[in-house]
C-alpha cells in the first residue's frame, strides 16, 4: 500500500490511498488507519497530485533519433535520413532507445503511452524493466506488395499472441497499419478484422500531410477517411488516428459517427511543416480529442506537458480566438480523453480508478503563487516532475527512476547512436 500525505489533490489539500493498483480513499487519512509494516508513506507537502499524463501517439524507440537531420523538408528527412537510420535497427537498439524514451516520459509525467514501431519484444522488454503501461502495436508497411501483406500480417498476429501470453495488466497490444498511403485495402480489411478477434485497438497515421492525402484521392477517388470508411475499416473497433492535420467537414462527419479518437501531435505538425489540425472543429462535433508526441525524430522530445500547452496556444492563434481550446480541455486532452481512448481506468484522481498519478513540487518559481496551479501546469510548467507511480508501484522517487540504472542507459543509448550512425 502506499499512501500519500498532505499533497493537493482536485484542489485541497488531503490524503490519498492506494491498494493494490487501486486508489482506494482520498481524504483524511491517519497513519494509524493503515499497517505501518505494508505501507510506504510518501511525504506529499508542498506537492500538487495529478493525473498521469496519456501519450497516444508514440515511435518511442525513435528517441535515439532526436536531433538528427533538423529543419528539412518531410521526404528528404525521411529517405535521406530516418530510412537509411531505421535500416540498421536491430533488438539492442530498440531497446536501449526504448528505455530512454520510457525514462523520459517518466520523468515529464507521463503513465501510459500508445506505441506503433518494430522489434516488440525489446519495447516490451523495457516498458516493464521501466513500470510504465502502455498499449503497443507492431508497425505494419505491405506497400501495396501481397507478399509483404503476409509478411507483416503474421508478424502482427504474432505480436498480439505474445502480448496477450504476457498476462501483463500494464502492457495490452493494438493493431498498427502505418497509413493508407503505404497500406494497401486488403491489409487494412484484414487489421479491422483482426482487432474484433483480439479485442485492441486500431493505431494509424491518418491525414498527416497534405501530400499523402493526394496520393489517396488520386488513386481512389476518395479521401482517407471516406475510403476507409467505404470499406469498414472503422466499423465495430476502436481507432485512434493520429495527426489528422487536413480534414474536409466529411471526414470529420465519420470520425464523428464512428467514434474515432484523434491524437492531435501538435509539436510534430508545426515541426515537419505538415499544417495544424483544426481541432475547435473537432470539438464542435464531439470527436475526442487526445495528445502525442510522435516520435522524436520530429518533435525532438517526449515531454506531454509541452504538447499540452502547444495544444492551448496555437489554437487560439490560428482561430483568432482567445476562447479556443481553454487550460482545462488541453489538460483533459493529456489525460481524461487520452484514458478513454486506451480504454484504461486511469486520467482522474477518483476513488476505484488505477493508481497512475504524479507528484510535482510547487516551491518552484514558474510555479508561485501555487492557488493558480491549474493554470501553471498548462502555461508555465517545463513538465520536470518529482515522483512517479504507475500501477500502485512508485516508479520514480524525487526525479530518480526507482528500477533503473540511468547511467547504463545513457551509456547503452549513446553506444546504439554510435552503431546507427556509422
Ligand atoms: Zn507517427
């Protein structure tokens, strides 16, 4: 058990419980209530108590990728860079990448994360060494090739075998057709079916640029979403799409329709110059709206916080609009609407929900004076969090992970730069 004493919680100060994986009690809770030998008493003063942060559009091993090839246009960072960097993947890469990315998201108060690249058995190697949840999803690419369709198909299948062996409550699989630019209707026909079997979600790139989207309508007429739509890509699964940067009124009618969640990547967009997703229209037609990173190859880092502000600005900017997307529905991007759409119990601080939560010390001058706290977590925060649990574990204790050796994953990181790069 673990409880937290005397830390902000939805607004006053007070004391919460966790049982199990559960938050079991919030309120005035004495120490004598609760066995002193099972208990860890963490110190929660001067601490406000958040909900763990939800990132629903990640490549976290892309971490090793930070800062490589800036400022150039989409296809030469791509083919010129990315590509010839992601051909020399292998196992040890994956994972030590996928530590620091997990790490990082830690530390910048992150609990779950929603990922789609290769080499899962690394990933998932890592997301447990680490203690962060997450729903993860072997990236499928067919370009239009039947044998590659097979290829990738059966990889697919076999990833969400093994996750589903794991009988890890913390790491639950997703099914990833990377875009239907590079993803032919057969495999996409075979992903809607295959999420109904295995009950996951679907992850995909959906209208990212402006580029892309040509491509689709030349060849089928239609838009992404109404040729997705033609076929049921969407019918009776859970999707979440992530970018949706240019979408025409209809595209958002089926997004509507078929419950689709968006994960608005922000940072990412204005970054590849790929445009702003006109989320006020989203919101206006009740689609979900929730937040990714993407990975950090074009972004440069995995901190939710600063998507969360990026969210609550540029909104109001290229709208003209002060209203637009306000403090509190940025928030609930990161973390409420990120839950619903992982399907995890988590996003609030209630009784009965997980015990994914994050304790960030206000002595800190962006932070005063603290009766404004909801305000500074989306317009001052630099995202530097103090402690960590997931799962009713403490994963990080006053900024330091609990489990892992940071200096062995700088090392093993740097190590794996050095092998991607030469
Ligand atoms: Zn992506």
């Amino acid at each position: 058990m673990i409880l937290v004493k005397d830390a902000i919680i939805t607004g006053k100060k007070q004391d919460l419980l966790v049982e199990g994986n559960i938050i079991k009690k919030i309120g005035n809770i004495s120490i004598s209530e609760v066995s002193k030998d099972e208990t860890e008493v963490i110190d929660g003063k001067n601490c406000v108590l958040i909900p763990g942060l939800i990132n629903t559009h990640t490549h976290v091993p892309m971490s090793l990728f930070r800062g490589v090839a800036d400022d150039i246009p989409l296809m030469e960072w791509l083919s010129g860079h990315i590509w010839p960097m992601e051909s020399k993947l292998n196992e040890k890469i994956v994972y030590a990448g996928t530590l620091l990315g997990t790490i990082e998201m830690i530390k910048s108060g992150t609990t779950a994360f929603n990922d789609m690249y290769f080499f899962l058995d690394s990933i998932i190697k890592a997301v447990d060494e680490t203690g962060i949840r997450s729903t993860i999803a072997y990236g499928m690419i067919d370009l239009f090739d039947e044998e590659k369709r097979e290829k990738e198909l059966k990889t697919a299948k076999k990833s969400l075998e093994m996750i589903k062996n794991l009988n890890n409550s913390r790491i639950t699989g997703a099914l990833g057709p990377h875009a239907p630019y590079t993803c032919s209707k057969e495999i996409l026909e075979s992903t809607n079916a295959l999420a109904r079997e295995y009950n996951v979600p679907i992850h995909i790139h959906m209208n990212e640029t402006l580029d892309e989207i040509n491509q689709v309508v030349e060849k089928t007429g239609m838009r992404p979403f109404e040729y997705l739509n033609s076929f049921g890509f969407f019918d009776n699964v859970n999707t979440i799409c992530a970018h949706c940067v240019h979408l025409s009124d209809s595209e958002i009618q089926i997004m509507k329709e078929k419950n689709i969640f968006a994960a608005h990547n922000p940072v990412s967009n204005l970054k590849l110059a790929s445009g702003v997703s006109p989320v006020l229209k989203l919101l206006e037609n009740n689609v979900p709206v929730t937040l990714g990173t993407d990975g950090c190859g074009s972004n440069n880092n995995m901190n939710l916080f600063e998507e969360i502000k990026a969210a609550a600005l540029i909104h109001k900017g290229v709208n003209l609009n002060p209203v637009a997307v306000t403090a509190k529905d940025a928030f609930d991007f990161g973390t409420k609407n990120g839950a619903k759409a992982l399907n995890i119990n988590s996003g609030e601080i209630k009784e009965g929900k997980l015990a994914d939560f994050v304790l960030i010390n206000m002595k800190k001058p962006y932070l005063t004076p603290k009766e404004n706290i909801e305000s500074h977590l989306v317009y001052s925060f630099n995202g530097v969090v103090d402690k960590v649990v997931i799962d009713g574990k403490l994963v990080l204790n006053d900024g330091k992970m609990v489990n892992i050796d940071e200096e062995k994953v700088y090392e093993l990181s740097e190590e794996a730069y050095f092998e991607l790069t030469n």
